[in-house]
C-alpha cells in the first residue's frame, strides 16, 4: 500500500468513526477493527481506497442486479438528470413512473394492477399493512384489525414492518412500541418443529398456520409472507408447497396475502418474482431492493384492482389513502428502474441464469466436506450456508464466537465480500456473475469457512490442554 494511500484511508477511517453510526453494526467493535472503504465498482466488482478489488458477493446487500456502472443503466441516469432530478409525485405525474408501472404490469402475478410509490422495502410492506387494513374498513369489516405473519420472518424496520416481524434479535427490544400480530409455525426445514424431513412431512408445518386463521378469521386483514425464502432469518429456503397452499387458506377464509418480494424479487430466485415459481398471486406484493438494478432507492406496492376500488369516493368521504413521502417516484430512480428491465429484456438475463444456478449447486456441494457445515440451502442465487458447532446434533455456535463474523473477514482478505446472518454465511451475488466467478466466490467461501474451522479447532484444543 502506497504512502499517500494509507495516509487517506487513516483520514477517511479516523472520519468514519469519529461521526458515523452504521446499520446493523456493534459500534464497540467497528472503531476496534479495520475495515474497507469503497471508493469506486465497476461489473460484479468493488474496489477499495488502496484500489485492492472485490468481488461482490452479496450483491451490495442484494440489490445489484446487473453489476455495477452498467452502461444502460447509467446513460438512463444521465439522460433523467438532464431533464429533472425530483419532482413531487403529490397532484404531479411524470413519463418515468408512468414507464415504469406499466412495465411492472407486464411482468407483475395476475391479477395486480396499481402501483404504489414508496422508497424503501419496510414503507413498501408498511403501504400493503396499510392497505389491507384501511380496504376491510372501506368494505365495512372493521373487525378485520389483525395480520398474521411467520417465526423468522423479516419485513423491515419500520414500527409496522416490525410488528409483523418475527426475530426476536432484531425485534425484541422494540416489543413495547409494537402493535399484536399472529404468529404462526415457520417453514424451516433444517430445524423442522415436527422434527420431520420434506417431502414425507405433508407440508406439516402449514397446519399452525391455517389452525390460526380457522379461529380468527373474521379478525384477519391479511397474512404477510416471504416467498419461498425467509431471507434475513439465514435464507431459510421452503417448499413451493407451503406457498401455494397459503394462497388457497387465504381464499378460502376471504384473507388478503400480501407478498413481501423485496429480495426475492427481481430474478433472485430464477424467476422474476418467486410468486411466479409457485404460481402463485398475491392480493398486495412489495418490491423494493433490486427495483432500480442497485442504482438508487426505490420501492413499490403492487395492489390488485379490487384494493384498489375500495380506496375511491367522494371527496367529503375521505376514503383516500393518506401515505406518501417526499421523494415518492423519484423520477432518477424510475428513470433507472425502466432500464434495468430493458437489460432484463436485452441480455434475457432470466433464461441466461439458469446455467449459473446450477453451476452454483454443483459447486457448493463441496461444502459438505466441513465439518462446521450444517446446512447448504439454495433457491435460484440466494444461499445460506448455516455453520454448526456439531452437525449431528446441529448446536450452533454460541453468539461470542462469532463465527459468521470471523469468515467473512478472512473472505475479505481473499477478495471477496460476504455477509454474515449470525452463524449463516449468505451468498447473493448479481445475477451478472459469470461462471470463473461464480466458481471464486465458492472456492473462497470454502476456504474461509475452512480456515475458521481449523483455527476453532486448534484453539479447542489448546484449551484443552490447558
């Protein structure tokens, strides 16, 4: 590293530290330890202040779709920014957001058909809460107060998305602040709570769920649910199943499903939507993360056309739904969601995926030759790989190992970004990684996980000895 190179890293680092807070971050540990400062990207890659280069794993917390300065995407940009950067979407409408939602529809599950402006995935399930709750109103079925979610579920960090949120890490604390949500049975099939193995379980796990809305039905606005991958609980990966048997509960107990796709959406699961894998729509869908290919914030409610009708009336009825924010449809940020489904479009990004889907499976079965590996779960380019302290019996690691932690910085020394979800590793890298990537990122992972495993062990066995 070059003098005037550490010299500007140790500027920006002591900066860092001395006024910034981060997200999700043991403040007591980041002004500890060393960590990057990423100046610039370019593909699937990132480059830090010392100009040392990443690949990016984890899709820059799974938003980046088609890599980074895509130069569809950034001509779009610029050609928006040439006309208007913002403009109120309050009594105004613009070509971008016109564009874009037409283009939603198009590719969206049957049946929906508006869309809802907002800029982020926890505002786009706190819309659908919403929704939900003010149509029963609207319809006359002011008892319907209620939302069913799932254990390990994770629809964001707003007051609402919390409430219907299920982990307890996160959302613990909060506990006070929120409103009583239903909680069902999640479908998590490496800790199964009926200790039976898909497919001879019978979908058993669905059976909390419908036991709940068979009592409450007349309470329930709506069931909230990730589709087949409960992403921020470690990539809990479940059975189209469990999915499709959902939608039929809700149709037969008159519950809206509100579908949260804000990182399943997008091709993350092979398809643009995991909705479309189940064959399954949903009465409300939220989109958000991978919307705008990366580029800028952005996020949308997709509502069917019978939500929709119970919204409209006579002025003095005040049926209006009163939700919005200042930079609602942001017209730089539509202008660069459009063009990322041109390159969907351009490239068949989807149809070309399904090679790098399997030769990500292919390569991470060599995973299972760690002994810390407990579970490899994969759906399309989204996989957990959940790390055990012993596989028989599937202890995990205790939180002060830090184990998630310690591989995802030895990743880093090997030019790969990861991110840990406590002891899972989560592997999500843009669905623009070629094959030689596809198969560094695995090897690296591999390594890692490998490297922190025999120093686990060797410091076991000192331990030991003394």
């Amino acid at each position: 590293m070059k003098r005037t190179s550490r010299l500007r890293y140790s500027r920006l680092a002591a900066a860092d530290r001395r006024h910034i807070w981060h997200p999700f971050t043991q403040m007591r540990d980041w002004e500890r330890e060393p960590f990057l400062v990423i100046e610039r990207a370019r593909g699937n890659h990132l480059y830090d202040v010392n100009g040392k280069r990443y690949l990016d794993g984890v899709s820059s917390l799974w938003v980046t779709v088609h890599g980074h300065r895509h130069p569809r995407i950034d001509a779009a940009v610029r050609n928006q920014l040439a006309r208007v950067a913002h403009t109120t979407f309050l009594g105004l409408t613009h070509p971008p957001a016109i564009e874009l939602a037409r283009r939603l529809m198009r590719i969206a599950p049957r049946g929906l058909s508006r869309v809802f402006y907002s800029d982020n995935g926890s505002t786009a399930v706190e819309v659908a809460l919403k929704m939900a709750f003010q149509h029963w109103r609207q319809r006359g079925e002011k008892h319907r107060t209620r939302f069913l979610s799932f254990r390990n579920s994770y629809h964001g960090d707003t007051i609402g998305s919390v409430s219907v949120g299920g982990i307890g890490l996160f959302h613990g604390v909060f506990r006070p602040l929120l409103f009583d949500a239903l909680f069902a049975e999640s479908p998590y099939c490496y800790r199964c709570p009926a200790k039976k193995s898909y497919p001879a379980c019978g979908i058993e796990c669905l059976g909390s769920a419908e036991s709940l809305m068979r009592k409450r039905r007349r309470e329930i606005a709506a069931v909230v649910v990730e589709p087949l991958v409960q992403a921020a609980a470690g990539m809990l990966v479940y059975p189209s199943e469990f999915l499709r048997g959902l939608r039929d509960l809700c149709t037969k107990h008159g519950i809206l499903l509100i579908a949260d796709e804000v990182a399943t959406g997008f091709g993350r699961t092979g398809a643009m939507f995991a909705c479309e894998k189940a064959g399954v729509s949903p009465d409300l869908m939220a989109l958000a993360k991978g919307i705008t290919g990366g580029y800028l914030p952005l996020a949308a409610t997709l509502a069917t056309e019978e939500v929709y009708e119970s919204f409209k009336g006579r002025h003095e009825e005040f049926r209006t739904f009163f939700h919005g924010h200042t930079y609602t449809a942001n017209p730089l940020a539509c202008a660069s969601a459009v063009a990322s489904l041109d390159v969907f479009e351009e490239e068949k990004t989807i149809e070309r995926l399904q090679p790098k889907i399997a030769r990500l499976r292919k390569r991470l079965a060599r995973l299972r030759e760690i002994a810390i590996v407990g579970d490899i779960r994969q759906e399309g380019m989204m996989v957990g790989i959940e790390l055990v302290k012993n596989r028989r019996t599937k202890t995990p690691h205790p939180p002060k190992e830090r184990i998630g932690h310690r591989v995802i910085l030895d990743a880093r020394k090997r030019g790969v970004i990861l991110r840990p979800l406590g002891n899972v590793i989560v592997l999500m890298p843009p669905l623009s990684i070629t094959p030689r990537e596809i198969d560094r990122l695995v090897d690296v992972t591999i390594e890692s996980i490998a490297a922190v495993s025999r120093r686990n062990i060797s410091s076991s066995a000192i331990s030991n000895a003394n």
